[in-house]
C-alpha cells in the first residue's frame, strides 16, 4: 500500500484535511481493495480553522516523524496567522522531498512549500486572493492563480477549498489510472475533472486601472468607457498623447500587457459581467463589448476562460431576478 501522511499544522484549514483524507479513503482498486494507507500526522492538539476563524480542537493519531516514511505528503491550507509556526513542519517536507517523497499542498499551504524551498524555479497555485502575496513573498516562484491545480512531478499545488478534491483525485488516477479516480469521483458526488469553466479564472478580481500611475489610469478609464468602439493603437495612443511605442512601454511597466491585450481583457470581464447579471443574448452583449460578433465572442471568451459564453452564463448566473423579486442592475463598466 502507498501511505500518504496528511501534515497537521497549527491552524490547519479543516475542510482541507477533511477533503484530502476524504479522497485517499474512499478509492479502491477493482478488486475492491484499499490502495492508499492513511496518516494524519501531527504533535500535540492544533487549532483548526475554517474560514480563518478558529473554531475546533484537532488531535491527530500520528505524530509528526510517522510521516517520514511515507510515499506523499500532503500539507492542508494554514491559517495566515499561523504560517511562521511551523518549522518542524518545513524541516520534514525538506527531508521527505530530498529522499524523493511526492510532496502536496493544498490552498494555503503551498506557502508551506515556498518556505520550504520546494516551489523555487516552479509553477504553482494557491487561492487566488492569497496569490498575490504569494507571488510577491517568494518572486522565485512562478504563481499561477488561475488553475485548479499545478503537477511539476513531485510537487503539486492546488486552488483553494474545493480544488482539494480536485488535486487529489488527480492523485488517484495518476496512481491507479482514470477509473479507479472516476469511481472514488462517484462515491464523493464531485466531478472527476472539472473544465475550464470552473478553474478559479472567474473568480479572479481583475486588476484595477488605479493600479497604474495618474497618466495610464485615465486612458484605461477611458478604454473601459468606449470597449464598443473597434478602437486602434493609434486611436489610444492618441487619447494618452503619446507615441504608439511609448504607449506600449508604459503599459508593459504599468500593466504587464500589451494595449490591445489589456482592451481584449476588459472586453472579456466586460462580456463575463454581463453573461452574470442579465439575460441579454450573446449576439447583443458581443457588440456592447466590441468584439463585433458572437463568433469572436465566442472565441476569445473560449481561450481566456476555457468555456463558451452559454456555459458560464449556466455556471456563474446570479439569481434571477424573479427569484429575488427586484430587477437586476446593470453591470459595473470597470474593473471591480
């Protein structure tokens, strides 16, 4: 059997540890054997948390040196409070990767693993509103803030809360193959792979157009007011009063983008606010948002989302209007 210990640290996220220990002990292999033996390994009673508040006592089985033997560790999301408490932990999933352990994380806890030095030079996730900080705490690591999950091998790192179904049932089929992990997806009611559709890119808060300096912030004010025009380079450069090659230097430094990249983003969260909060056909919303069409609608919608417009308008729509007895409000025209 593989063991897979499931690290408990001080203010260990709850639903976290459930899922993980959830997915490892509900998949059986066709003979209906257990193929995973599991450890939930910890000194003393920690705090859990959940939603950052703390609210319960944990007392795991193992202690912490249970889980040097074991084939994967998995380190559940950590309370922010609580993420400097745990050298002992970071001195473990040191030593277990230098000896080739399989080593995971889940929401917050991949700050854990940055601590530790395991995502240097790597792809990572984490929940988005933590990946910003992530990013910014240890620049070494490469944060990806839109996916369920990031696989570099024998590090992986998964979104928030319910990504850590996601992760581990990836886990499962990397181990024992895409029905052994489709029968444990049954048993748990969940989805064996989610699509682009429900990644964490819709939850994203765009980035804001005060973010930039006074001059770039009033023409991104501007692009936000006038996304139904088939605006030009030269049609913002000229609204900036600069050069079309200062243009793009300045919103390189400003917005990491490219002006036409940043105008067909806004576009996009424009279509996706709309898709959320009123039942206007695509065709309409495709041409209050500039992309002409519903076809280029379609498109662009489908390679910065992963899901058609019809899809997420299912996926994402507010509650009807009828259901709440007042009309929905149009949608905000910048970013939130």
């Amino acid at each position: 059997m593989h063991t897979v210990a499931v690290l408990v640290p001080e203010g260990t996220v709850g639903f976290d540890l459930a899922a993980v220990c959830q997915v490892f002990a509900v998949a059986r292999l066709p003979d209906g054997s257990a193929p995973y033996a599991l450890r939930v390994c910890g000194d003393s009673t920690v705090t859990g948390t959940a939603a950052g508040t703390s609210c319960f006592a944990l007392a795991p089985p193992y202690p912490l040196s249970a889980a040097l033997d074991a084939g994967t560790l998995v380190v559940p999301g950590v309370a922010r409070r609580h993420e400097g408490d745990n050298a002992e932990v970071l001195g473990l999933l040191r030593t277990a990767a230098g000896r080739g352990a399989r080593v995971a994380s889940v929401c917050t806890g991949a700050f854990l693993l940055a601590a530790a030095g395991l995502l240097d030079g790597a792809t990572a996730t984490t929940h988005w509103k933590a990946a910003e900080r992530l990013a910014r705490e240890y620049p070494s690591v490469r944060v990806d803030p839109g996916v369920l999950f990031t696989d570099n091998g024998q590090v992986l790192t998964s979104a928030g809360v319910a990504a850590a179904l996601d992760l581990c049932l990836h886990l499962v089929s990397l181990d024992h193959g895409a029905a052994v992990a489709a029968e444990a997806a049954r048993v748990l009611v969940v989805p064996q792979r989610r699509d682009g559709a429900m990644a964490q890119r819709p939850h994203l808060p765009p980035v804001r157009a005060a973010a930039a300096r006074d001059g770039l912030r009033t023409t991104l004010d501007w692009l936000q007011r006038n996304l139904h025009r088939p605006l030009t380079l030269r049609d913002i450069a000229g609204r900036a009063g600069m050069s079309v090659r200062h243009l793009h230097r300045r919103f390189r430094e400003e917005t990491g983008s490219t002006p036409l990249q940043w105008l067909l983003w806004a576009r996009t969260e424009r279509a996706r606010e709309l898709l959320e909060a009123t039942d206007l056909p695509v065709e309409h919303i495709a041409h209050i948002c500039g992309f002409g069409s519903a076809v280029s609608l379609r498109a662009h919608f489908r390679r910065r989302l992963g899901s058609s417009p019809a899809t997420y308008r299912s996926a994402f729509r507010a509650v009807a209007p009828a259901a709440v007895g007042a009309p929905v409000a149009p949608a905000a025209s910048g970013p939130r």
